[in-house]
C-alpha cells in the first residue's frame, strides 16, 4: 500500500467516519440525558434532507439559509417528537421497551409518509463547495473535506456547550439523576425536549453534509440509523465523547475493511466488530469516568 | 399466569384446531386458503418471538434473521442437494436455533435493554447482507427461485400436493405446524420452564438468588425461540417458493411482526395470533393500496402502544375489571 493510498483511506474514513459521529452522537445524548433509545432517529435525518432540497432547489434560496432554516426546522420536530410521542410513555412501568416500539413505529411511519409524498425517485442537490483539494498526491473534492471539518466543528461547539455552559451543566445534572435536578429547580421535562432538539440539530446537520454527496431518498435516515447505535454502544452507551470517538473509529475500519474486501460487505466488518465488541467490552471502548 | 395464558389455553386451542378443521369442508376459495396459510406460517413466527420478547423479556429485535436463516437453510439444502423439503424444514428449524444460541451468548452477559435490542437488530443486518451478497449461492437480492414444494404424499388414493397453488395442501402443512407448535409451546410453558420464564422477565435478580440459572435458560429460551421461528420461516419458503433477503430479512418483515406482537398484545400466549391474524388479513385487504401498508403498520404501532399497550388479548380482562387501568395514564413531566 503506497502513502497516497493511505492517507486517501485515512480521508475516506475520516468523512464517512464524520457522519457516523454526527448521528452517533445525537443518539447518545439522547440516551445519555433520558434513557430513550430513539428509533426514529433516522428520519431526523431523511426529514431535513428533503427539507434541504426542497429550500436549496425546489425553491432556490441560498445553501446557507437553506442550511439554517433546515436545522431550526428539525430541531422543532425534535423537541415536536420528543414532546409528543416519547414524554407520555416515560411514567409507564414497562417504558423502555414501549418508547422503543412507539419510536420504530413513527419512524416506519414517516418513511412511508415521505414515499407517498416525494415519491421513489431519488433526488440529489448539487455541490455546494466547488474545486479539488490536492493534498501532496491525493486529490480529494472540497465537498468531501467540508464533511469533516464542518462535522468537526458542529461536534466541538456542541462539546463546549455541554461542558463549558450553564445549559450545558443544567444537561449533565438531568443526565446524572433527572429527579434530583428536579429537586433544585431544573426543569428536567424541558431539559429532556432541549436535548431531542440539540440532537436533531446534529441529525440534521449530517443530512445537509451527505446531501450532495448521496441521493435524498425517505429510507436515507435507516441506512444510517443502525450505524449510529453501533456508535453509541461501542462509544460506551450515553457517552457524547465516546460516541464521536468511537464514530471515528467505525468510519476507519470501513475504509481500511474496502481495502481488502469488496464493499458490499463493509457493513458486515462494522456489525461483527460491533458484536465482538459487546462481547468482549459491554461497556463499550471508551468507556471510563462514570457516566 | 393467567395474564399470559388466559383462561382455559387449551381449551382455546382445541376451538382453534377445530376451527381449522372445519375450513377445508367450506366452500372457500383458494384466495382465501392462501391468506389463511400466510396467517397461520405468521402466526407461528410472532408466537416464536414472543417467547423472547414477550414471555422471557429479553427485548430482541432480530428474529426475523432466524426467519430468514430457516427459510434459506432449507431452501437451498433441498434445492442443491435434492433433500426433500420433509427434512430440510428441520434442518432450517436447527440452523436458526444454533444461530439463536449463538447469538444469545453476548446477549447473557448484559441485561441493558437496549444492548440487546442493537445487538440482535446489528445481527439480523448482517444475515441479510450475507444472504444478498453471497450471490453464486443465493443470488442475491434477485430472488432464489426453484425451491423444491413438499413432496405429494398419499392417502388412500388421493394425492395431495403442496406449495403455491395447491392451497388445500400447504393449508394443511401450516395447520399442523400450527396447532402442533402452540401445543407444545403451551406444554413448555405450562410446565416449570414456563415459571422460570416469567420469574426471569418479573424480577431477574431475585431469580438468580433462588438459584435459576440464568445463562442456562435465557440460552435455552433462545434456541426454542429461534427454532420455532426457523420451522416457520421453512414452511413459508416451500410455500411461496421464491425468497430474497430483503424479504424475509428486511425491515418491512421486522415491522409486520413487531406491529402483530404488539397489535395482539407482547407477552400473552394468544396476543401474537390474534395481531397475526388482524394484520395479514387487513394488508390483504388493503392490496391495493401496497404503499399504504407500511404507513398503517406504523400507525397501528403507535396507536397500540399509547391506547392499549397491552393489545387485543389485553382487552378484554380490563373491561371486565374496574378501568383502573385507564385512569394510569401518567402525568408529564414538567
């Protein structure tokens, strides 16, 4: 293997690795501040995407705005969600199971909503970023590279909002013991619609970043669901960290899997890896100082 | 007990056999034979689910992968090696139930709910990659065709056949399955295993301090588990003929059965039947409208779980009783 295929393998990783993080991510903030698994997390990804196209093409206002109006529209489903569907169950006395049946059933729901709707054409936007990176030998689209770095950027001001800020110790407090945080005045039920709001922030975010790059199509959120579970338990369940870490990690050994194998079974590498992780480690790879 | 089983379990499956009896003497056409077969090879599968899901606790969201494994297993043992579908439905019955032991050993070792979900969700996934992309074996997301119909077999002079379009014959082959799995399933379940089931979903720790051995019997729960839903997914591959990995082994199969079991209710004996029976015959209904489907299995979900968690078999206990159970309806947090 020559030094440009490498760091080409490393890049490659690194995006898809990006992408897994974002929605990884959400998903354990989610998990780590409530304790709900959400399944309909993915279409907190397929719903923005179309919100993307429909703002950027159908209606052709500037990527930007589309961008912003898109992630301010998501995060009002979340929280909409969140709200709706998932805080009613919380008191029930088998919850965790009937929030993960409620969840899967909405988002089978929203998906065939969305094939009713826009239909079984798959749609695309175009580049928003034009020009070829060349880093030494390799050659690499600014689309791809702005996955990354603005993925990295979205994850890093979530991380200082949730360990620098007073909102953010507000989280960590409903996260540790959501009761006791009711005890000395935090609104938990509120903190818990904040949390699905920052966390389809972070879907949504992915969607807009994938968007050019692959077809918007209502099962685009499911593909990548499964994916982001595999992040939070292998980043150590409810761990933000973690599961940006361990969403790095799966992009890696997906690339580094196509190296060898052809790539139809780079999803097979990631779920027995995830397995023989659980395996192994059911706490997860990066799983350390309590919660 | 009595929440599981209902009153009288046998009782009700001895009206259940002799409702199927009946069938064959009324003058049904096969349309409705075949919607009657797809509901007794479905039925069968949610009631193998729910051993795990529903009577054990341990929420498990792959078992359509043991569907699929049985239904490919024996598909392709019959068709490559000329075995006759007889036996090989035992093979797939087999094969699913060492891929349910297998995958039930990760699973021992956590009692987080939603590890187990990921787990077996991640595992399901990968049996249907495999299956789609070992495409000289079972080509793939094509369909593998050619699978062999039970062999006729003869009484008395009359022949009878088996596999699509020969619906007297393959609804005979799910009524036996049928009847014979939710016989010995009530057998199993009425016995001490049964209690040690219910004792492990009700309160585990307290199981183990009086000595159930815990990884024993959630393994063994699995494995029956896995092969009553392997035999199912047998039966309907020398049924319908034709598989692809999306179809036994995709989301749209995880759906349906999901939306039965909870339709009909998770963790009684009878529940899955009851949503089996509801949900194939409305989507049979509704064929016409095929992009709806998935749009109702959605919505009957939701649905169920806010309105009647429970499902149709929860019903009809708390109407009889006060409505207590309404008047539960939690209050939101602030």
């Amino acid at each position: 293997m020559s030094g440009t295929q490498l760091v080409e393998l490393i890049l490659n990783g690194l995006i898809t690795g990006s992408i897994y993080a974002l929605v990884g991510s959400g998903i354990a903030l989610v998990y780590g501040t409530t304790r709900v698994l959400n399944f309909a997390h993915g279409e907190l990804m397929m719903l923005p995407g179309y919100g993307f196209l429909m703002l950027a093409v159908t209606l052709g206002w500037p990527v930007l705005l589309s961008a912003i109006a898109t992630l301010v529209l998501v995060m009002v489903l979340g929280g909409l969600i969140q709200r709706v569907t998932i805080a009613p169950l919380l008191n029930r006395e088998d919850w965790a199971f009937q929030v993960v049946a409620a969840t899967i059933g909405l988002s089978i729901f929203l998906q065939s909503a969305a094939q009713l709707i826009w239909g079984e054409q798959f749609q695309g936007v175009p580049y928003f970023f034009s020009g070829v990176a060349v880093i030494g030998e390799v050659r690499m689209p600014w689309q791809r590279i702005a996955i990354l770095l603005i993925a990295l950027l979205v994850m890093g001001l979530c991380g200082l909002v949730l360990y620098r800020t007073q909102i953010g110790r507000i989280i960590r407090a409903t996260a540790q013991d959501a009761e006791a945080a009711l005890a000395v005045g935090i609104p938990s039920g509120r903190v818990h619609t904040m949390v699905f709001a920052i966390s389809a922030g972070l879907a949504g975010t992915a969607a807009i970043l994938l968007s050019p790059l692959v077809t918007v199509s209502p099962w685009m959120g499911a593909s990548y669901l499964l994916k982001g579970f595999a992040v939070v338990i292998l980043g150590g369940l409810g761990s933000f960290g973690g599961a940006v870490a361990a969403g790095f990690l799966l992009g890696l050994i997906e690339s580094f899997g196509v190296a060898f194998v052809s790539s139809e079974w780079s999803s097979v590498i990631s779920f027995i890896f995830l397995i023989a992780v659980i395996w192994a480690r059911p706490e997860g790879l990066f799983a350390g100082r309590g919660q | 007990m009595l929440d599981v089983f209902g009153r009288r379990p046998y009782l009700v499956l001895l009206v259940l056999a002799l409702l199927l009896l009946a069938v064959p003497f009324l003058p049904l056409d096969d349309y409705i034979l075949h919607i009657l077969t797809l509901f007794l090879i479905f039925a069968v599968f949610a009631t193998g689910w729910n051993l795990t899901l529903g009577i054990l606790g341990l929420k498990t969201l792959g078992h359509h992968a043991f569907f699929a494994i049985g239904a490919y297993a024996s598909a392709l043992v019959s068709h490559y090696f000329g075995v006759s579908p007889w036996l090989t439905v035992w093979i797939g019955a087999i094969a699913a139930s060492i891929a349910g032991i297998v995958i039930g050993f990760p699973i021992l070792r956590i009692r987080s709910m939603p590890h187990v979900a990921i787990v077996t969700l991640a595992f399901a996934e990968i049996v249907r990659l495999v299956f789609s992309n070992l495409k000289e074996i079972t080509r793939g997301e094509l369909g593998f065709w050619g699978i062999p119909p039970f062999n006729p077999i003869e009484i008395g002079g009359t022949t009878i056949r088996f596999g699509l379009g020969n619906s007297f014959g393959s609804f005979a082959v799910a009524a036996v399955m049928f009847v014979a799995i939710h016989l010995l399933l009530l057998v199993l379940l009425r016995s001490r295993a049964g209690l040690t089931f219910l004792a492990i979903r009700d309160a585990e720790a307290a199981a183990e301090s009086l000595g159930v051995r815990l990884a024993a019997w959630k393994l063994f729960a699995f494995g029956i588990s896995a092969a009553v839903v392997g035999l199912s997914g047998a039966v309907y591959a020398h049924y319908v003929l034709i598989l692809t990995p999306s179809s036994v082994a995709g989301p749209e199969m995880l759906i349906s059965l999901l939306a039965m079991i909870i339709v009909g209710g998770v963790g009684r004996f009878f529940g899955p039947l009851y949503g089996a029976l509801l949900l194939t015959v409305t989507s049979e209904l509704l064929r016409d409208f095929g992009d709806y489907r998935m749009l109702l299995y959605g919505a009957l979900i939701i649905v169920f779980v806010f309105a009647a968690p429970a499902g149709i078999a929860g019903l009809k206990p708390s109407l009889r009783r006060k409505p207590h159970q309404a008047a539960s309806e939690p209050a939101e947090a602030v």
